[in-house]
C-alpha cells in the first residue's frame, strides 16, 4: 500500500512538474508563423464551418477555439466583462488546450507502460516524457503535432488491449479512438495498414498450425 502510494505521488509530481514546464515557458512566448492558421480553422469548426483552407489544419484545433467559443457567449450577456473576454478572446488562451491534452497524453504514458513494465517502468515513462525538449516545444503551441502524437499513443493503446482477450467493449475503445485519431493529424491514416500488419503478424502463426492440423 505504501509503495503504491509513493508511485502515485510521484506520478502527480511528475504531472505538476510537466504543468508547470508548460506554463512558465509559453507565458513570454510570441506565436510560431502556422498557430494563427491553427486557430482560424479551429474557430471556424466552433462556428460549425468547416470550409477548408490550407489541407494541414485539422478539426482538434477546435479545441484551442473553446476559449475564444466562450468568449463570444459572454460578450453579449456580460457587455461590461472587459479584461474576461479580452482574455478569452486572445488566441494565447487557446494554448491552454494543448497544454491539458498533453498532461492526459502523459497519463496514458504511464498507464500503458506500468500495465507492461509495472509501476516503476509507468513511472520512468513518464518521466522521460516529463523531460523531452521535443514534448515541451510542442506542448505550449496551437498545433496538432501533439493531438497528433497523443491520439497514435491512445490508439494504439486500445488496440493492444482489444487485441489480448477481446470483447465488444474493449473493440468499441478502439474502434473510437482509431476515429478520433483521424480527426487530429492526417498522419494518423498510417494507424490503419500498421493495424493491419500487427494482426498479420500476431495470428498467421495461429493460421499456419491450425493449417497444419
């Protein structure tokens, strides 16, 4: 019991340290040249238009728009809201979003890697995750590579374990977030053939022997 509770300590700890990575690193930090291309397609899906423009922006970045969604609730019924919806409205906000997509990213890590290597290797997962210049960088940024990289990880992670006892619940997980993937990045497509080789690999043997009978 002790040592279970010293590991989720240190999972929160790790959490808090990549929270805070985050936040005291993009506070200063100016707009990359595509965020602003990022943010205009993400409010154009919270106002149900989904007219592209540039075939690289996808609909997660909706998500960095729920800030600016709200703000254009309240401004009509709060006239007088001022700094509120200044800062709902300011497309930094939206950053936000991605910086809490890649903590429950960072919770996936580590539950996937403690199911295989128990909690000390869930635990040094996320630690190197924690740590990765690569992650931060694109932690802070109104773009997808992050839901993109999140959503392969959570994908894949479903299908693994759709595909070790099966079941309808577990084969509707992954059907689900194989869909949402889509959504994110369309680098995501690849899931499909490499969905197809692992099962290729995993049951010809199977196949084979009972051939062989």
């Amino acid at each position: 019991m002790k040592n279970k509770l010293n590991y989720q300590s240190l999972v929160v700890l790790l959490l808090l340290i990549l929270l805070a990575l985050n936040v005291l690193s993009v506070i200063h930090k100016t707009l990359t040249y595509d965020e602003k291309m990022h943010f205009k397609y993400g409010v154009q899906i919270t106002e149900l238009n989904s007219d592209r423009f540039d075939d690289s922006k996808m609909p997660f970045s909706a998500l960095n728009a729920v800030p600016n969604a709200l703000g254009r609730l309240l401004k009509p019924l709060l006239p007088d809201s001022g700094r509120t919806t200044d800062f709902l409205f300011d497309i930094r906000t939206g950053r936000i979003f991605t910086i809490l997509f890649s903590l429950i990213t960072a919770l996936y890590v580590f539950r996937w890697s403690r199911e295989l290597y128990g909690p000390a290797g869930g635990v040094f997962s996320l630690f190197l995750y924690t740590f990765s210049p690569n992650i931060i960088a694109h932690s802070r940024l109104i773009t997808t590579d992050i839901y993109a990289a999140g959503m392969i990880l959570i994908a894949g992670y479903y299908f693994w374990r759709f595909l070790k006892p099966g079941g309808w619940r577990r084969e509707l997980q992954s059907a689900v977030a194989l869909g949402l993937s889509q959504l994110a990045k369309y680098t995501c497509v690849f899931l499909y053939p490499i969905y197809l080789l692992i099962v290729i690999i995993k049951y010809t043997p199977r196949l084979l022997k009972l051939k062989a009978k």
